[in-house]
C-alpha cells in the first residue's frame, strides 16, 4: 500500500502543476512521456507484433524443413558381430559399418541413432517407430548353425512369434519402414545369412515397408559379389543413400500437396531396380512376388552365370594378398605360399630345432614349410593365422601347375635364407646347408591334399630328395586313399567327439563327423608312417580320454603326437585365452592317462619347449630300443623304387626308420633339447606367429 500510494502521489504531481512553482528538467521530461503515451503504447505493440511474427516466420521454416528433412535412422546393430561360426568377420566389423552409415546420413542433415539390439524393446520402439518418419536400419550377423548372436536372440525371437501371433495382427508394424544388411559366409550354404534373411522376412509379414533390397556381405571372398564384405557393405550403403535422399524428396512432395489440398499415396517403399524383383528369395518362398516363377527362374540363371565365373577366379584376391604378405608369407602364383619357420632360424644359429628333429630328425634349418594350398575346409579356434587364408570345400580356382609351385617354393625360401648371410650368430655352414632344402612341411597353412595335383608335386619332391610331410584336417578321405606315398602322413585329431569336433575345427562340410572317421579309416590302410595330431584345449577337449583311445583303434596311426594348444593372442577369430594353455605338465598327465588304455603304445619322445609328447606304436621299439628318426636316405631309395616300378614295389614303414638319440627320449633330462645345440633363453620375448 505504501507503495501504490507513492506511485499515486506521483502522478498527482504530474498533473497538477499549480502544485509546484518550478519543476526540474527530469518532471519536465516525464509530463512529456505521460502527454504523449498513446504514441509509446502504438510502438510498443508494434515491435511485439513485428517480433512474434518473426518468430512465427522462422517456426513455420523450421517445420517445413522438419516435414521434408526428418527421417530419423536407427541402426540396429550387433556389437557382438565378431567372428562367429558361420561368419569370419572381426569384433568391429558391424560397428565399423554402423559407424560409417551413421556418418553418411549425418551429412544429409538427418539424425541418426545406433543402438545395440540387447537394448532394443521391440515391444516399444518398433510400435512407436511406426507412426513416425523413422527408417530403422538392421545390420545383422548370422551365428553358428543359423542362429542369432546372444544379444540378439530376444529381438529375433519376439519378432519371430509376433510374426505368427494372431494378437498383433498382420498390420501390426504398418507405417514402419526399414531395410536390413546381412553378414554371413557363403560357404555354410545351409544357413548363409540366415538372420538377416529372417529379420527381413518376419518384418515384411508384419505389414512393414522394405525401402531397399536386403544387402548381403560375404565374408567368403571367392564368392563375395564385390570381392569383400567390405565392398558388399558398400555397395549397398550407396543404394541406400540414394534411396533415403528420394524419400526425403517424397516427403516434401507429399507436404506440399496437402497444403494444396490434393491427396497424397503413399507407395509401400518397396524398390524396383533394373528389373529385379525385390521379394525375398527362394528360402522365403512363402512370401508372394509378382511373377514369382520367373524371378526364381532367373536367380537360378544368375547364380549359375556367376558360379561359372568365379570358376575362373584366383583364390588369392588383392586384398588377400595384401593380408598375408604383411604377415611374411611368400605368395606363389594364384593359391600357394612358402613362409621361414621361426624354428628354421633357431637351428641356423645353433639354438635348437623344433620337436620334428626332436621326434624324427629332420634338421630344422634345411626345412622349408609351404602349402600348394592356401585354402582349408575348417576353420579351427586355435589357427595360428587368424583365418586369414582364403576357405573351401572343393577345388573351384584357378590351378597353377606343381612345377611352377615347387619351383618358386625353393627359390623364394632360398632368399629367406640369404637374409640371414652374416647376421650376428648365424653358424657358416648352417647357412650353407639351409640354401639347399632336405625336407618339405606341407603344413604352412591350409588343406595340401585339395590340390588336385598334389601327388605330381610329391613326386617333384622326391626326385629331388627332399623329405614330404604333409598334414591333413581328416575331411578328405578320397584324397588320403589316392595319395601317393610320403615320407609322414599327418592327420589332425582335434576332437573326440562329434560336438567337441564342431566347436573346435569349425568344420565346413555338413557330413563333416562322417567324413572324419572315414579318413582315419583311410589312414589304416596307408603302408608309409602315419601320424594322429592332437592339439590339446583346456577346458574343450581335453576330458575326452576314453573316446581318443577308440580313435586310435580305428586309425591304427604309427605315432600320436599330443601338443599342447599355443596361444597366438586375441584374434576375432578365436575366443580362446591364456587359461585354454595346459601346461607341460598337464599334457605329460593326458599323455600318461592315454597310453594307459592303449595296449600297443607306449611315450617315445619329449620335446619340452614345444610343449609336446610323441607315442609311438610298440613296433618301433627294436631290443629295447626306439626306432622313431627316420633314414632319409634310405626313403628316398625307397620311393624312387615304387615310381620306376609303376607302384609294384611297395614298402612300409618299418623299412625307414632309425635309432632314436637317448636325448630325445621321454624322461631324458634333456626333455627333448639337442645337447649338440645351445640353449638360448630370449628376455622380453615378444610374440611370434610362425613356426610348424
């Protein structure tokens, strides 16, 4: 009230001059302002009306421009995505192309969410996203045997049953539109981009608009469309930039007509391209296309066109290339390579050779490890290259003949071992004797026996001298049954079981347990020396005693070396750790426990560095003695006799063999370290992949 009364007193005095003889130049002021108020209350409305306008003005723009513009982009992506069964792509492979999809459509001003699926309700967000301007985006990878990835499981189980659920109703995601980009391996034809093929279908049955043509990325470069996943990957973004920039144009056009009051169709998003039908394949043949006979018809052609194409393809692609040559392979024409093991320069210093001198006498550094093979049927967890190299089931490359193979075999390992000419500790005449190769571990990497001309270049081996090797994954059995003979034959026991066979070997071929059991019943019938390899993995296969010793029954194999698994370091490709690493130790206990179900075996050898034991069949024990090295020489003699004689002069292996030093004996004290050699302890040693 005090207040009022002092504002009204004032104004009193405002008024009423007569009140004041003399009035300062501030009341003057104010007596103008008050007789002149209606024109401050004219501008005053004025500058309000001309500032509500504005920002009229600029909300209207900015809605215009939210009408055509916005077209917010969920990408529903799987961190989980790295290598897994079916796949072979790396941990950041989905997020690597999430990231670059997010990227591209930032740059055409729309907002952009990425989100994992474990943390997408579809209950929820799938509905809402339905009523607005959303395009939701699936990145998706396909799991072992078909399945989804475990953070995925609940998005694909509910879409699976919202699919088939009379509840939702077939309109339940109408309005919502989408687009899905797979990731599989070609080469599990059975379940190749299963997920994404399910995701894309079961949205399609819920009403939901496909903007785009399923993407599918093939991690399998001979069959992969552009040559790489990656390129896959890019292929489709750009169709999908292209067609996201003709929704947003459409969205205009439909803005602009209902301000003009005429009617706007909506089409239902799907793409028609250079005549291609953009239903489902034939794996969803239930979903219906306009002259569905016609489309799979020419599928079928196109597919064989592009079969009969890639028949003509090397196996190695440039970017393959690329990749092993950065890992020290010496590539050779179109599908070999040859690499220096580690051991190789070990015995050219006089450090100590690996366990195959330990075990048979190979002298480490006149070895040369190559594959005329690159290519494997199995992609087992604990491969020491990462799974770089290229996979398959049958021969489908170009073929490069074994001359030529062998030929830059020995001369690209020969540079290798020029390097080493007056490196600091390299004995002289190592280096001498290393020029010339003796023996030959077709085990570099890959399958040696999918070589349709592997016997030809066993054959060039030998008539050079020079000892054959050759180690196969037991899913050839055919191939085992017609290879000439070789020095040692080697077949890769992993597993025990079928399960545990899956879970390690990751094996291509669906009859993958029947054709293992058949090559080890092919390994019987083999004459020469034959070899079970057992790589042992804590906590995977290494409970699995009793079932070994039935495979051995079956494969009756002259030897059985059992190695502990190595660890190579993170890969995408594995999920093993160092806790899968058994120790020696606790290989000598399975080794013990084996040989105590076996009658005819009994532990020959140690090689302790390697982390590896060698039973040897009992008939290898001469008076006491064993007779596990081998008489090069004498094979040699052996084997040219069977060639000259049209294979009529046979032999075995028991007509090779040479007395075992006490050194490289189990229990020795030496545990398997040539005393001819120098023992050589490496500080901060670092990690290194190679080695046989």
């Amino acid at each position: 009230m005090r207040q009022l009364y002092t504002i009204l007193s004032i104004v009193i005095c405002f008024l009423s001059p007569g009140l004041h003889s003399s009035h300062s130049a501030s009341e003057n002021y104010a007596m103008y302002i008050w007789h002149n108020r209606f024109y401050v209350y004219a501008a005053f409305a004025l500058a309000l009306t001309l500032w509500v306008s504005f920002k009229m003005i600029l909300k209207k723009v900015h809605w215009q421009k939210k009408d055509s513009a916005l077209l917010k982009l969920n990408i529903n992506t799987i961190k989980k995505g790295c290598y897994n069964g079916d796949t072979g792509f790396t941990p950041t492979t989905l997020q690597g192309f999430a990231k670059q999809l997010s990227a591209d459509v930032r740059s055409l001003d729309l907002a952009t969410e990425v989100i994992d699926m474990k943390d997408y309700d579809p209950d929820d967000q799938l509905a809402d996203e339905c009523s607005s301007k959303c395009v939701s985006v699936f990145l998706v990878s396909t799991y072992t045997d078909g399945q989804p990835t475990d953070n995925a499981e609940w998005f694909c189980k509910w879409l699976e049953e919202a699919s088939t659920d009379f509840r939702y109703g077939r309109t339940y995601l109408k309005g919502l539109r989408y687009a899905v980009f797979g990731l599989g391996n070609s080469l599990y034809a059975a379940h190749y981009n299963t997920v994404g093929k399910n995701v894309d279908k079961w949205l399609w049955m819920l009403s939901a608009s496909r903007i785009l043509t399923r993407g599918e990325g093939d991690c399998n470069v001979a069959k992969s469309i552009h040559g790489s996943i990656q390129a896959d990957f890019l292929a489709w973004k750009v169709k999908f930039l292209k067609r996201l920039r003709d929704l947003c144009q459409d969205d205009d056009n439909c803005c602009r007509k209902r301000k003009e009051g005429t009617s706007c169709i909506q089409t239902d998003g799907q793409e028609v391209e250079e005549g291609k039908n953009t239903a489902l394949d034939n794996n969803n043949s239930e979903i219906p296309s306009d002259g569905g006979q016609v489309a799979k018809r020419s599928r079928k052609v196109a597919r064989k066109n592009q079969e009969g194409k890639e028949e003509r393809r090397e196996m190695i692609t440039p970017a393959l290339r690329e990749a092993l040559s950065r890992q020290g392979y010496k590539l050779i024409g179109s599908h070999s390579g040859v690499k220096l093991c580690r051991w190789t320069k070990s015995m050219l210093r006089g450090r100590g050779g690996c366990y195959k001198h330990t075990f048979y006498g190979i002298q480490s550094h006149r070895c040369m490890e190559t594959t005329p093979s690159l290519a494997c049927a199995n992609k087992c967890v604990f491969c020491w290259r990462h799974h770089t190299n290229p996979v398959g089931t049958e021969w489908r490359w170009k073929m490069d003949p074994a001359e030529k193979i062998l030929e830059e075999a020995l001369e690209k390992h020969q540079n290798m071992i020029r390097q080493f000419r007056g490196v600091p500790g390299v004995k002289s005449d190592r280096y001498e004797e290393g020029l010339t190769a003796q023996h030959c571990a077709l085990s570099l990497v890959g399958e040696p026996i999918m070589y349709p001309e592997i016997n030809r270049f066993v054959r060039l081996l030998h008539s050079r001298r020079i000892s054959s090797f050759l180690v196969t994954n037991a899913q050839f059995p055919e191939e085992i049954r017609t290879l000439e003979p070789v020095t040692q034959l080697y077949v890769s026991v992993d597993a025990s079981t079928k399960d545990s066979l899956k879970k390690i070997d990751r094996p291509l071929f669906k009859d993958f347990w029947t054709r293992f059991l058949d090559s080890l019943k092919a390994l019987a019938e083999k004459r020469q020396r034959t070899v079970y390899r057992l790589t042992l993995v804590k906590a995977w296969n290494v409970e699995e005693i009793t079932a070994y010793s039935e495979l051995v029954a079956l494969g009756q194999p002259d030897f059985i070396e059992v190695k502990g698994v190595t660890y190579c370091g993170e890969s995408s490709a594995s999920s093993l750790t160092m806790a899968n690493i058994p120790w020696h130790q606790e290989v000598v206990v399975f080794v013990q426990q084996l040989v105590n179900m076996l009658t005819d075996y009994e532990i020959a050898c140690e090689h302790e560095h390697s982390n590896c034991l060698l039973i040897a069949h009992k008939k290898f024990k001469v008076n006491g003695k064993w007779h596990t090295w081998i008489d090069y020489d004498r094979f040699q003699d052996l084997a040219r006799a069977y060639q000259e004689s049209g294979g009529e002069k046979v032999f075995s292996s028991s007509d090779y063999t040479a007395q075992t030093p006490d050194w490289a004996l189990f229990g020795a004290s030496e545990q398997g370290f040539d005393p001819a050699e120098t023992r050589f302890q490496r500080r901060n040693k670092g990690k290194d992949l190679s080695g046989c």
